[in-house]
C-alpha cells in the first residue's frame, strides 16, 4: 500500500466511525535475510514503517494498522522451490518450530487483528514466523 493510498484508505475509512487496515508484509520487513535480495527486505522494511506511520496518524480517527510478517509460506510454488531436501532442510533450520508457516496461520493471523479482540493492537508489526525472528 503507497503512503498515498493508505492516507486515502483512513480517510474513507474514518468517515465511517474507523476501522482496520492490515498490511502483508515479510518475515524480512523485520530482519536481513542471507538468501533475499535487499530490494525486497528493503521493500518490506518500507511497509513496516509505513504501518506505524499511519497508525500513529490515525489512530485518533479509530483506525487501526497493522502488519503481518510470515516467514516462507507452504504453497506449490514453495513446494518446487524447496524440492532439494538439502535446500528445505537448510529452510526449516531457521525457524525454531520446524516446519514452514500454512496459510491459515497468516489467515489466523489476520482474523485475530481485524477482530475486537485486538481493539488496542495498533502499530505492531506480527512475525507469523515460527519464532524465526526470536534469535
């Protein structure tokens, strides 16, 4: 989302009463990656900032903002880009948990900070990593 569209998005959406704006992002908005190039980590990095900037502008018009950060996501694409055990051995090293992230878990992710329940979550930025990020 652009700094323009995003100030677009809290207009709209603070007209009706707030809201909640959720950004995807990367496990590699919130730390360097060996194996991604740093235009991308760059790129999420950006999308970070950009969250906490907008939910610091908005928050008073009750507009949450939030970022979701999964590290690598199982999908046939992944599938075939880790078909070298060694390559998806290498992968599930990083993440303490041992297994890569589902989509349910970043969809989980997202359900629980557009829900009430996080009614006072605002500016944070959520590793769906399984503790990648934790070292």
């Amino acid at each position: 989302m652009s700094a323009r569209l995003a100030g677009r998005v809290a207009l709209i959406t603070g007209a009706a009463g707030g809201g909640v704006i959720l950004n995807m992002s990367s496990v590699c908005g919130l730390i360097g990656h060996r194996y991604t190039n740093e235009t991308y980590t760059t790129t999420k990095g950006a999308l970070t900032l950009l969250t906490k900037s907008v939910a610091a502008r908005y928050g008073k018009d009750n507009i949450r903002c939030n970022s979701i950060h999964p590290s690598t996501v199982e999908t046939a694409f992944v599938r075939e880009l880790l078909k070298d055990p060694e390559r998806r051995a290498e992968r599930l090293g990083e993440v303490p948990l041992g297994r890569l992230a589902t989509s349910a878990d970043v969809a989980n992710a997202a359900v629980y900070l557009a829900s009430d329940e996080a009614a006072f979550i605002n500016g944070a930025a959520l590793a769906v990593d399984g503790g990648a990020t934790a070292d």
